[in-house]
C-alpha cells in the first residue's frame, strides 16, 4: 500500500463528509453490509454512475482516475521521472506508454520547438 499526501482542502472535504456521515465503522467509504470498505468492484460501479449522470459514456473506474492523474501531471509540466515513482513504474517509457503519450505526440513537441531555434 502507498501513503499519499493530502492537501488541506481535501482534509476539508474528508471531515466535512465524516461530519455528514456520522461513519462509526472507521472506513471511508462501507459497504452497506456494516463495518467492510466497499470493493473494488462497487467502487467501479459507483465511478460509472456518476460518469453517466454527468453526460459520460466511456467507462470510468479507479484505474481511470490513476491514468488521469499521470496524464494532467505531465501535461502540466510535472517530470516523467516523478510521475514515474508516483506511479511505481520501472521507466518513464513505460509511464508515457500508460498516461497515453504517443511517440507522435512526442516528436511533434520536438518538430514544434526546435522551428523556433
């Protein structure tokens, strides 16, 4: 298991729902049998109906999220090779490859800036 950094507005948001919630089992998100987190499974299916209410098609679950996260980090600047450990890759390349970074994508960020040279 990986231990992830929250920021202060998710702390926020988390006791906020805790609040709400008024959750005694100790899981963030039980299942309705009492006390278990949900599975992976439900997690999914919860994720897909919260895409379809919003007009999403395509499915989208945990693993979604993941990729999601790597793509946005990169395409904000973020380096591969920290992209690389969050993800606990083995190498950038196989990063790119599951963020959905294209050698095409790649060659034409080199096409584009060295015509500025």
């Amino acid at each position: 298991m990986k231990d992830f950094p929250l920021s202060d507005t998710c702390k926020k948001a988390i006791n906020d729902y805790l609040k709400e919630t008024q959750l005694v089992y100790g899981t963030l998100f039980p299942s309705r049998k009492g006390g278990k987190a949900i599975s992976r499974v439900q997690a999914y299916r919860i994720l897909n109906d919260a895409a379809r209410h919003i007009g999403i098609t395509d499915a989208i679950g945990t693993h979604t999220l993941r990729k999601t996260f790597g793509y946005h980090a990169y395409q904000s600047g973020c380096d591969i090779t920290r992209i690389q450990r969050l993800l606990n890759h083995s190498a950038p390349s196989i990063t790119l490859s599951y963020i959905g970074i294209t050698k095409d994508e790649l060659d034409a960020v080199y096409i584009a800036k060295s015509l500025k040279f």
